[in-house]
C-alpha cells in the first residue's frame, strides 16, 4: 500500500467546458490501478481500473474503436 496522493490530470483535448475524466496514472507503479474521476466532481465518486485494463481502453480510442460516426 502507498500513501502516495494521486496527481490528477486531464487530456491536453479537454478545452470544452470541463466534461472531462481525470485520470492519476502516478499510482500504477505502487497500486498497479489508475484512478479515474469526473472533473466537474473533483471530490465525488472515484473508479480504479487495472493497469492492463486502462491501456486496452486507451489504444483502442486510439484505434478509433470507439467512434460513433
């Protein structure tokens, strides 16, 4: 366990209005989970996924696996 706080941060794309997810990818070394939070609820509900789990998540955005249009 660590006492480490998690540093959050938000994507470089996140200039529309603050709808975004923050992500404190500090933490996977030590908990091998990356928090996710919605920034408008800065002390609100918080999530962990596996480390494994988030970069899936992550290259299949990139992969565009995730568009609607």
């Amino acid at each position: 366990m660590t006492n480490e706080s998690p540093r959050w941060r938000k994507s470089s794309y996140s200039s529309n209005g603050g709808d975004c997810v923050e992500v404190a990818t500090n933490l996977v070394a030590t908990t091998g989970t990356v928090p996710l939070r919605d920034s408008k609820l800065a002390g609100g509900p918080r999530l962990s996924a596996s480390a494994e789990a988030f970069s899936s998540f992550v290259e299949g955005v990139r992969a565009g696996e995730f568009d609607t249009v």
